[in-house]
C-alpha cells in the first residue's frame, strides 16, 4: 500500500512539473489540484504512550499486537474483508482459547507470534483483555492464584 502511495505521489509531482513548464497558471492551478487531491490524514497509531491508563493486559496487546491491529494496521486491513468489526479490541464474538490459537498457531496472513515473542501467561493476559475487556493480573494468568484467592482481589 506504501509503494502504491508513493507511486501515486511521484505521479502527481511529474504531473505538477509538466504543469509548471506549461506557464505560470498551469503551475498555479497544479498546486490548487495537488491540495484538494491529498488524502485526508490517517489516525495516529495506538501505543503504550498514547493510552497512559492502559490495564496490564491492554498494554501487552499495544506492546504486542496493535502495530497489526490497531485502527491503521494491517490486521485490521485484512480482516476487514471477512469479519464485520476488523478491530479486535471491538470485536464480541471470540473466545479466549480462539484467541490464544491463533496467534500461537498464525491464521491466514498473520504469522504465528512464538512463546519467546509473547510469553504464555502474556498471551493469556492479552485474550483475556481483548475477550472480556476485563484485566487479569499477572499471577492469575500464570494460574499462581486459586479461585479463593482471585475472589478476594474482587472483593467478594
Ligand atoms: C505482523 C502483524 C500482526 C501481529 C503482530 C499480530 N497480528 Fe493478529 N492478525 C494479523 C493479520 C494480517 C490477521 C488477519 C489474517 C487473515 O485474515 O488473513 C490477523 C488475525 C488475527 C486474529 C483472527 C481474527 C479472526 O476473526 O479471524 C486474531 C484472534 C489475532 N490476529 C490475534 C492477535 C494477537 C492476540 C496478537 C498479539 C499477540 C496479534 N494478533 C498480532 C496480523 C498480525
């Protein structure tokens, strides 16, 4: 898509030149065609730093995923041919284990996203947060607290 745009750019500064040689108005007016012609800014990319409140699974999947997934990524790109919300921090229909599959596993264009990459319990984290929208803490994902011990930390 990058080479596609530079292409359509190179174009248009060939097609301004020719313009300008033309005579003075030609120039003028290339240069009113080339502003009304550019495309209109993309959204800025989600990181770490631009969502300071971020919950520790929320900031493994902009660590991890949202270079791809995020709203200019080319996950969401992709996706966006076959599933009805291409966002997955938007998406309701996935499970955990989906999730977990298929970045371990790699799913059409996207790569598998090995154990050193993203460690297990990190990968958990991330499913849990993009499926429940709700943030586990480390040592749950890494199933080091009981059920006793989780109900605690929710006040119950
Ligand atoms: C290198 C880019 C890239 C990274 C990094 C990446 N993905 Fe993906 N992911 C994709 C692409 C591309 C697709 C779409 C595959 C297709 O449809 O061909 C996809 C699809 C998916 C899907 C499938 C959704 C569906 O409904 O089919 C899940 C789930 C997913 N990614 C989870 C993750 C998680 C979790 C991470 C981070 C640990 C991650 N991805 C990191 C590129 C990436």
């Amino acid at each position: 898509m990058k080479k596609g745009l530079i292409f359509m750019m190179t174009g248009a500064l060939a097609l301004s030149l020719a313009a300008c040689s033309g005579g003075r108005e030609g120039g003028q007016d290339a240069a009113e065609n080339k502003a009304a012609a550019a495309p209109p800014p993309l959204p800025m990319p989600e990181t770490v730093s631009s969502r300071p409140k971020a919950g520790p699974g929320e900031k493994l999947f902009l660590a991890k995923c949202a270079m791809c997934h995020g709203a200019v990524g080319m996950g969401t790109g992709l996706l966006a041919r076959r599933v009805d919300e291409p966002l997955l921090e938007k998406r309701t229909d996935m499970d955990v284990d989906f999730v977990v599959q298929a970045a371990r596993m790699g799913i059409g264009n996207m790569p598998a996203i090995p154990r050193g990459e993203v460690s297990d319990a990190d990968m958990k984290q991330i499913a849990e947060y993009l499926v429940n929208k709700k943030e586990v803490s480390a040592a749950q994902a890494e199933g080091k607290v009981g059920a006793q011990a989780s109900k605690r930390e929710a006040g119950q």
